[in-house]
C-alpha cells in the first residue's frame, strides 16, 4: 500500500510541519497494522499456508468499499499471528513507524476474542503488546498503552468471559472499547459489560462507525448509557446538534479516521470533521487499520488538510486535541502541550490562532 505519500496539492511547508508535529495517536487497532510484508514474514515462520506469495499478491485481495467487506479480509489475516514473538514485532513495527511520524504517546485497541477464538490464549497475546511498549518506552521514548477491544458481532457473555480473564494483566490495560460490525449490535447490547469494565476501573471507548443503520441512536447510547469517556469514529453525531452539544460540553474526544472513511464509505468526511473541529469539539485524527487503508497518522493529517485547505494552525489544534483527549497523567500531557506550543512557535505558527482555544461554556 502507499504510505509517506504528501498530497500533490499540499503546501511542502504545511507537509512539514505536520511530519514533525508532535501528537498522539489514538485509533488505531494493532491487528491493523499488520503490513504485506510482515504478514508474508510471518507466515513463513510458522508454517501458515498463504494463498498469496508476494506484497503484490496480498494488496491485490485488499478489495472493500464497506465495514462488512474490510473485516472479511482483515480478520483471516490474523492467523499468521501465533507466538509471543508475532505479536511483539507486530507492535514494535507499528511504534517504530509511529514515532517516525512525531508522535509521542499511542492507544492502541487490540482484539483478544480474534485470537483466543483461533486458539491463541490471552496471555500469548498480551505478553507480546507489553513487550514491545516496553521496548519502544526505552528504545524510541514513544509511550503506549492498550485498550482491549470486545467483538460487537460476538456474545455479550463471551466478552465478560474475556474482561473477567484481562483482570489479571489490569495494570496494562488501560481501557476497553467496541469493535467490530456494528450492525445490529448497539451499544446497549453490552451495557452490563461495560458497568463492570469501569467497575474494575477501566476507561470506556467505543466504535461508533461511519454511516451505519442506526448511527445517531448508537451515539447516543455510547454517551447517556454507556457513559464512554471518548467516541471512535462518531462522526455522524454532527447530525443531531443536541449530541454535538453534549460532547462539546463534556470534553469528549472524537477519534477520526479520514482514510479508513474513505475506504468503508467512499468519502473521506471532511467537511463533517472540520464543522465537529469549528464547533469546539475535540476532534483527533488517526489512522484506524493503517496497513489497509494506505497511510499512518500524518498521511491522514495531510489528507485532510489538503482536502479542505486546513490551516497550520488548525492542524495544530488537531494535534492540542489529540494529547487533551488521551488519557496521559495530567503533568505528562501538559509536558507535550508545552513542547507542542514551542514547536508552534519555532515555525512560526502563532498559538493565539487555535481553532477554538476555550470551550465556549468556560471563562
Ligand atoms: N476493527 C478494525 N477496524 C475497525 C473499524 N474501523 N471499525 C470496526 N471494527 C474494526
Ligand atoms: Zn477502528
């Protein structure tokens, strides 16, 4: 897939600052990452007979224009993850090109139930993601926490099963959050799920995806039911102004995915992203299944902007949302929020032109 590609129509100064911006990362699922090539590697260390012989070969099965039509590629892709060591150069790939793109601190959704589903235990699984965030922790000086994500298209009791068997690795999870089809699987269905997993003391997340039957009533469950702390995707909430309201108000992050949008909707959903930055919601931007959809966070940051001729300020904004919506100790946050003022001010981009500075309900 393409990656590290700047968009013809993208200042080469603005493709700059956005290189070196520092910022977070916060969607984007580690199961996503898994490039051609290193499925390939993998593959051929453990003896898993591919159909497909060559990176050509694999992105020629990368063929989707939906949710539905994406999982049904990206989920047999995972059975060339078998060992601790799978999982460890899975992560540590993705952190090593994360942090070549500025940022600076990354949640990353992983899903157990696809791999304990195909036999692969948890522990296997876990070992490994922890593993690599404490090799890049040392060697890249990027920080990584995991949220462990419950298949939505799967049982209710199958996911407490596996919040129950995560309890004994608490201390490296900070969070869980929802993946998978959404369709006729609303938040509610996992209502009990998620009271135990902030029970336990989890942070709460949840896909909210692009476009599907029942969008608005489904964000509205993940906020007045569930309670989340932030919204993946969500970005179909700029329908319904009173929600709009409600997460301005409440400070919840956002996290959107401008590739990702164009794979499974054909429409990057631009103009929706920028009304939810203009209106003071704490939008993000991230790359979701980055290995998939052609680019990491800074192609998608780029993408944007030169798709709706955002500024540098207002990709600085995206960037100040980014560490404000994540779940970094306040004192760490404020570190980068003051490294990203300096950065600001070394090119020459004036904070005063933040999108929104203050909350309109704050004086
Ligand atoms: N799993 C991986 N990527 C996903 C997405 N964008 N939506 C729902 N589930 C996913
Ligand atoms: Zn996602």
């Amino acid at each position: 897939m393409t990656t590290d590609v700047i968009p013809a129509d993208l200042a080469p100064d603005l493709a700059a600052f956005i290189a070196g911006l520092p910022k977070c990362e916060l969607h984007v699922h580690l199961e996503g990452t898994l490039s051609p090539s290193l499925k390939l590697a993998l593959a051929t260390r453990n003896n898993v007979e591919l159909a497909e012989k060559t990176v050509a070969e694999v992105e020629a099965t990368y063929q989707f224009d939906s949710l539905t039509s994406f999982l049904a590629v990206y989920y047999p892709a995972m059975n060339v993850l078998v060992t601790v060591d799978d999982f460890r150069d899975l992560a540590l790939a993705y952190l090593t090109k994360a942090a070549s793109q500025g940022v600076r601190h990354v949640e990353m959704f992983f899903d157990p139930q696809a791999h304990t589903g195909r036999g692969v235990p948890f522990q296997t699984v876990i070992r490994g993601y922890r593993r690599a965030i404490v090799e890049a922790q040392a060697q890249l000086g990027i920080s990584a926490e995991l949220i462990m994500c419950f298949l939505r298209d799967l049982s209710a009791e199958f996911a407490m099963a596996t919040l129950l068997e995560s309890l004994q690795y608490r201390d490296w999870i900070i969070g869980v959050g929802l993946d998978s089809d959404e369709r006729d699987n609303p938040p509610s269905k996992f209502a009990t799920v998620f009271a135990r997993a902030r029970a336990e003391g989890f942070l709460l997340t949840m896909h909210c995806d692009i476009d599907q039957v029942g969008s608005i009533e489904n964000i509205r469950q993940a906020i007045e039911e569930i309670g989340v702390d932030r919204l993946d995707h969500g970005t179909n909430i700029v329908e319904n102004p009173s929600l709009v309201e409600q997460v301005r108000k409440r400070g919840i992050g956002l996290t959107c995915c401008p590739f990702s949008n164009s794979f499974v909707t054909n429409d990057m959903k631009a103009n929706e992203i920028v009304q939810l930055l203009r209106d003071g919601v704490k939008v993000t931007i991230n790359s979701d299944d980055p290995a998939y959809f052609g680019g990491y966070v800074s192609e998608n940051y780029s993408a944007l902007a030169a798709d709706a001729g955002l500024t540098a300020a207002e990709m600085l904004q995206l960037a100040r949302n980014s560490f404000t919506a994540s779940w970094l100790p306040a004192h760490v946050r404020d570190g980068y929020l003051a490294e990203l003022d300096t950065y600001a001010a070394q090119h020459g981009v004036s904070t005063a032109d933040r999108v929104n500075p203050i909350p309109r309900d704050v004086h």
